[in-house]
C-alpha cells in the first residue's frame, strides 16, 4: 500500500459508495474499485462489506482506517514542517560566538524570533579561532567572531568596529577621558584572551607597533575573572568596548584609548561555496537589513 491508496480508502469509507468517493477524488469508479481490491488482496481480509447501494466497514477496514488517517495527517505535517524549514520558517539555527560576545546579540535573537517563533537554537561560545574551526567542521553554520583571522575560507559580513578601553579599579582612576598607549606602559597589564588570538594579537600587536613594553602581569580568557582581578587591584588591563558594556556592576573605571589604529572589528562567517540552511539565511539576512537600516 502507498499513501494515496490510504487516501482512496478513506474517501470510499466516509462517503460510503464507490461512486461518491471516485467522483470526490476526480477518478473513475472502475480504477478505484481496483485499488480496493488490490488492497484487500494485500492485506489478506475483507475491508468493506457491500449492503444494497451503500458500502459497510469491516473491523479490519476500521482498523486501516484509524491508521490511514494517522499516517495521511502525518505526511501532511512533514510536507509542511519541510517546506517551513526550507523557507526558514522551522528548523534550527546554529551560531557561534566569541568569548567577548555581542552586546546586541540578545536584541536580534528577539528580533528574529519575532519573525520565526518555531525556529529553536544551538548556541556555542568560544575564542574565534575555534569558532572558525566549529563552522568548517559544520557544528555550526554562522559564527560572530572579532578580527583579524584568515578568512580565506568564509564568507564574511562585517558587523562594526569598536575601540579599546584601559580599566583599571576605582583606586587607579584617571582623570581624563582619553589615555595614549604610551600612557598605559606604566600599568601592569591583565591581557584578555591568550596568545596569538584575537583581541590579545591586537593588543600587542599595537604594543609592538610603538615599541612599547608594559609589565605583563597575567593573561586571562575567561573575562568575569579577568574583571574581578581589576576589581581588586590586581592589575590593568585592556579590553575592547563591549566588555564596558556588557559589565556595567563591576566597580571599575574605563578611559578611552585614543589610537586609531587600535579598534576591534566584528564580523559574521560561514562556509564558502556550501550550502546555507534557511534558517540561517534569513538570520544572515536580518543582519545586513539591520546595518543598512540601525534605526529599524
């Protein structure tokens, strides 16, 4: 039996005549009276029992009915939960995120499930060198990741640009609003992240470019600890602008760091030349809508 024979039969029991049901599926009769046959002879056992013009249930029919049923409505919903997850409607969304994440991150998710309320999703974070590693594995299909990596393989949109802060505890305050890098040489410095990722490769990067060569105190990947050592005194450190946001209890204070040259970017990858579930499409879509239209 096959789905539209479950379908033949269903007419034929509810309309309680071969003529009715072939006239309600658009056949005619003697193909119809076939499929009944053909299916009886499958299944080894008398569907219908005919009685004058009208046509009687078996147990057994009952029974085929009751799953026919079942199995029709069943394929109605996987024809469209599947056309839901191809327009982006269902399905899962899977992103990757930096350690350092994004403060707006929050915003577009509700934006998105405004959009698709039945999309659910899978949320990983980690440093961005790793993230480039989830998404060319297929963990994840899209990862926001901070700047400079080898992007050879993505496709990337990027998302903005944000500068540097020195923080330092209450009890370092500086009285001013910006501070040089030269500046910054005296403070003994807590880097974020480890070496040769990410924001710490800026940082020293920028470090190296003035022929600067500040106490290293410590480097620190997970930032809540890395802001509790502020905190306390322990040591300064540098860290880009959505840390100031994203931490505002901390009693810490955090002046500008006005070089030009030292500014953290954010951006958006996936996988070049494979394919891109819709789900993640219109996630990517909502955000370029959002950097062509920030008051929207």
């Amino acid at each position: 039996m096959d789905i539209r024979q479950l379908r033949y039969f269903i007419a034929i029991v509810e309309e309680k005549k071969i003529s009715a049901a072939a006239k309600r599926l658009h056949i005619s009769q003697p193909p119809l009276s076939q499929h009944l046959k053909t299916m009886e002879e499958e299944l080894g056992t008398k569907l219908v029992e005919r009685n004058g013009k009208y046509i009687e249930i078996t147990e057994s029919g009952k029974t085929l009915y009751k799953y026919a049923l079942k199995m029709t409505q069943l394929m109605e919903e996987a024809k469209m939960e599947v056309t839901e997850v191809g327009k982006g409607v269902n399905g899962r969304l899977t992103l990757g995120i930096n350690t350092f994440s994004v403060v707006e991150l929050p915003t577009l998710l509700h934006q998105f499930q405004e959009h698709y309320p039945k999309v659910t999703y899978r949320i990983q974070q980690n440093e961005s060198s790793h993230l480039c590693k989830l998404v060319r594995d297929r963990i994840v299909e899209l990862a926001i990741i901070r700047l400079p990596l080898n992007l050879d393989d993505f496709s990337v949109v990027h998302l903005s640009t944000e500068p540097f802060y020195l923080i330092t505890s209450k009890k370092k305050q500086l009285l001013k609003q910006e501070v040089s890098l030269e500046e910054i040489e005296d403070y003994p410095l807590i880097l974020p992240s480890t070496e040769g990722l990410g924001v710490h490769y800026l940082i020293v990067e920028a470090l190296t470019r003035h022929q600067l060569q500040p106490t290293i105190l410590a480097e620190c990947s997970d930032i809540t600890l890395l802001l509790d050592l502020v905190e306390s005194d322990f040591g300064a450190s540098i860290v880009p602008e959505t840390i100031i946001k994203r931490h505002k209890d901390y009693q810490i204070h955090a002046t500008k760091i006005n070089d030009t040259n030292l500014v953290a970017s954010i951006g958006l990858i996936w996988l070049k030349n494979h394919y891109l579930s819709k789900a993640a499409q219109n996630f990517v879509d909502l955000l370029v809508d959002g950097l062509h239209h920030p008051n929207i």
